[in-house]
C-alpha cells in the first residue's frame, strides 16, 4: 500500500496556515513536500527566522512521514516545472496539491501600481493556474487525486485597501469551479477554502478587538481551523466534494 504525497505551497512560518496544512496531512501518513520563499516574509512586519522552515521540516518527519522542502519563487519563469521535477526526484509523484501560497501588499485607488498588480498576478493567479495545469496533467493514479486552492472571501465582501490582491485571489473561485467537471474523470476532486480573518501573526492588537466583535464565536480564526477542513476535503471520505468554494469562517460577519 502506497502512501500518498501531498505538495504544500506557501510554507515559511511557525504561526501559518501553511504549517498547520502540512501537520494534519501528515498525521493522516501522507508525505509532505513543501515551498516557501523566505524574501517574501522577511519584507513583511511579521518577518521570519531563517530556521522556521527547517523546524516546521522537522515536526513533520516527527510524525513518522517523509518530508522535503525547497524554497522557490514561484512566479520565475520555469519555477513550475523545476517543482514538479523535484519533487518526483525527491519524493515521488504528488496525489495532492495545496495551493497556499500568497503574494499581499496593500493596494488602494491611489497607489495601485502596473508593477505591484503583475507581483499579485504572478503568484496568486499565474503561479496556482500553472501548478494545478500541470498536476493535472501528470497525475496517472484515476483516484484519490485532491486539488485544495486557498481563497480569502473576495466574493463576500470588499477588499478596497487590497485591490490587486482581491481581484487576483478572486479569481481562484472561478479557476475551481471551472476545473472541477473536467478533471474528475481523472478521479481528481477540486475545491477552495476561505479560512476568513486568521491569527498567523499579523493581526495587531488593536484590530484583534474589532475583528473578534464580528465573530459570534468570539474567537478569531486560527491555523488549525483552515487545516482541519483540509485535511477532510483531502480523504476518501470527502470524495464526493468537488467544485466548491467553502467559507470556513466561524460565522464572521462583514
């Protein structure tokens, strides 16, 4: 019996998404191989150390699994399929493609740039459409083939100081539904998550306690909530599952 393999983007830091990702697919046994690109976060206030992916390595192998990294910009030319080379290489072929990675910064009327939104398009848009192109095209398995895109509720509400990024992001809803018929012939489901509003570190103070008035919950999103749900959409169980945007959100309220 076979243990799958799942390549998770968008993994540098202790208190990410990322992270609780790759945790739960390894406690269900599946291997992990994942990126991360440390220029990104150091240029952001939360910053990052430069072991964070070294440990986050190291708790996965503690799960009894195989685990691989590479840190990657994924918006060079031919960054797509140096990965895929890799990680067949180092770990063999993936039945699972988490497209986490993420490229932010605040955009608003007045300072949207053409440079900034080619940066938002290059990762969030160009980089994700590519991936999952080309892991559709050379998955053999005709089961258990899983497909999650991470999405931030552009659908639901504005986004007005973010505007690359949300029209950028925004378009992953229609990249999974649109994917979604054509690739479950290849027993290759395809869904999106929005975690909503989570604490992985550049939530300050002040805006924590706006955010929480708007969560019935009274709590605000944490890592591991976006990674449980992952970790279901990714079984067996969850086979049925396919083309949908899920808003996992605790009830946030806009």
């Amino acid at each position: 019996m076979y243990r799958r393999k799942a390549i998770v983007t968008g993994v540098s830091r202790l208190k990410g998404i990322g992270r609780a990702i790759c945790l739960a697919l390894a406690k269900q046994g599946i291997d992990i191989f994942f990126t991360y690109w440390s220029d990104y976060d150091t240029q952001k206030p939360w910053g990052i150390n430069e072991n964070e992916p070294d440990l986050i390595q190291k708790e996965i192998r503690e799960l009894g699994v195989d685990c691989e990294k590479l840190e990657i910009d994924l918006s060079t030319r031919g960054s797509i399929q140096y990965l895929l080379k890799e990680i067949k290489i180092r770990l063999g072929e993936p039945h699972i493609l988490i497209n986490n990675a993420a490229y932010s910064t605040y955009t608003d009327i007045e300072n949207l740039t053409a440079e900034e939104l080619d940066k938002h398009y290059q990762i969030n848009l160009k980089a994700v459409t590519l991936l999952t192109i080309e892991f559709i095209k050379a998955f053999s398995f005709n089961e258990g083939g899983r497909i999650i895109n991470l999405t931030s509720g552009q659908s639901l509400g504005q986004m007005h100081n973010e505007i690359a990024y949300a029209v950028t992001k925004g378009a992953i809803e229609t990249l999974t539904y649109t994917l979604s018929s054509k690739i479950a012939s290849k027993g290759i489901t395809i869904n999106a998550v929005n975690p909503g509003p989570n604490d992985t570190g550049w939530i300050t103070e002040e805006l924590k306690e706006d955010l929480i008035k708007k969560f019935p919950m009274k709590r605000l999103g944490q890592p591991h909530d976006a990674a449980n749900l992952i970790g279901f959409l990714v079984s067996k169980e969850a086979e049925w599952i396919t083309g949908q945007i899920i808003h996992s959100e605790g009830g946030f309220r806009r």
